[in-house]
C-alpha cells in the first residue's frame, strides 16, 4: 500500500527527517510514534502528499506480496506526487488532530463536503449519495444532529462530523494526525473503534496513525514505526517495540511494562523517578 523510500526533509536548514524507509501493507492499522518534535507530523505530510520530501520518494497503492521467510513486501504502486488533486482525494483523507472550526455548516453539509472528490464541477454527483450519508451519520451517532449546526457541537461531537466526512470520502488509505489530542479517554475509545469498525467493514482500507498515546497505540495498531529526532529507531508489532529499555532511551523516562488483561497488549505504566514515590489520600 505504501512504500517509502529513504525520505528527508529540511526546513530553513534544520534537518526534520533523515533516511525514512518503511512499508505499510494493504488492511493494517500502522501507528507512528515518538516524542514532541520528532518529526512526526512531517512524516504524515509526506506521505498524505501534502508536503514534498527534500529526499527519497513515497509511493502509494503498491500490492502487498509474499517475500522469503515469511516477510511481506510492497510492490509496485505511483509515486505521491503523480496523483492529480481529486485523484488523491479519492485515494486519501486525512484526519487531523483540531476538530472542525465552528463554522455555520450543519453536520450533513460537512459530511457531505467529503464526496468532492467524486462531483463534477457543478457539484454534482453520477448517482445520489444520500444513502450513504445518511449511512454514515447513523453509524457515528450523529443522525440525530444532522442539521445542527457546528457552532453548537462539542470538541467530541465535532471531531465525529470530521471522521463523518473523511468516512464519505471513501478512500482506501486514511491517514490520522494524532486526532485524540484534544478528546477525553471515553471519547478516544468511541473514535479509535469507529475507525477500527469501519476499517472491517471496508474491505482494504488502510489505516496510518501518529499517536501520541502509546498505550492507545499499542492497542489499536498491527505495527509501530518508532522515529526520534527525525530518524528511525524501531519498527515492529507494539509487543516487539514497546520494551522498558527502549521507551527509557528514547522518552528518558523510567516505566514498567505490563501485558493488558484482556487484550494482552502491551502497556505502559509511568514509574515516577523519586524513590519511594507515594500518592497519599
């Protein structure tokens, strides 16, 4: 699905990322993590194709195949930069972590905003999509809002109108920019499973995910792709990943790494550095 090949950027002779090379295969959750500044967020535009890499190429819709030893490998597939603006559009959405600005468009009127790429220039449509919408907008909860209008949403309730639109935009890589940021934990959960749910349903479509939340991380993605000070320190399944020596070498903080009861993931608890730390009360 994605191949890319040795990518860096610079700006204003500050280099950003140097040498990124991974694959993302066609079906996966695939998270990007790291610390602040690390270059993250860099990573997703050139991959989205909203920025051009300084280095290297990114290409997308290569075929996942088998390679010797039990490995996969992409194949094939167009380099970012060839795909045209709706070409793209219909090929990618990306998912950013500020919900929408709270502008005078209903719920519908945004979720319908997500079919541009399919509509000719009058804005119209082959076949009507109301189907779909409506679809959509069951599925996430919003039916009942669906001609409230944005400025009367929450942050919560908004960021579900976003994910409404990209979901109408039917792509088959959909690209999240840590869009739990601003969300409280019961939120993250509702988000993260509706994308999950959607990926099921969606026959191929891929998912690539900065995150910030390790431990949500650790949850929902296949593989994790570790990046600090703009290169790559790791990529692998969350279990081969997450280890206490590597999150200490690369966050400079000590924890203890437990396997979740139920799902047995990986996940971090924080190990407050004085000794004999207690929370009284």
């Amino acid at each position: 699905m994605i191949l890319a090949n040795r990518l860096g950027k610079t700006y204003d002779g500050r280099r950003v990322l140097s040498d990124i090379g991974f694959s993302v295969y066609e079906g996966e959750i695939f998270g990007i993590i790291g610390p602040n500044g690390s270059g993250k967020s860099t990573l997703l535009k050139l991959l989205s194709g909203v920025e051009k890499a300084d280095e290297g190429e990114v290409a997308l819709g290569g075929a996942t195949e088998s390679a010797p030893g039990g490995l996969r490998e992409v194949r094939g597939g167009r380099t970012v930069g060839s795909f045209t603006r709706k070409e793209l559009a219909r090929f990618v959405a990306v998912l950013e972590q500020e919900a929408l600005p709270k502008v005078g468009f209903t719920v519908r009127e945004v979720t319908e905003m997500g079919r541009f790429p399919y509509q000719n220039w009058l804005g119209e449509e082959p076949e009507s999509a109301d189907e779909r919408i409506d679809a959509i907008l069951a599925d996430l909860g919003l039916a009942e809002l669906a001609e409230r209008t944005l400025e009367f949403l929450s942050g919560g309730e908004r960021q579900r109108v976003a994910l409404a639109k990209v979901m109408a935009q039917e792509p088959r890589l959909l690209m999240l920019d840590e869009p739990t940021t601003y969300l409280d934990i019961g939120r993250q959960i509702q988000l993260m499973d509706s994308i999950r749910l959607w990926q099921r349903r969606a026959a191929g479509l891929t998912v690539v995910a900065v995150l910030h939340d390790l431990n949500l991380a650790a949850l929902y993605c296949d593989r994790l792709l570790l990046i600090d000070k703009g290169k790559a320190v790791g990529i692998g399944t969350p279990e081969e990943l997450l280890t206490e020596e590597r999150i200490r070498s690369v966050y400079g903080v000590g924890t203890v790494v437990t396997k979740h009861p139920a799902t047995g993931a990986p996940q971090i608890l924080l190990q407050p550095e004085a000794a004999g730390h207690r929370r009284d009360g």
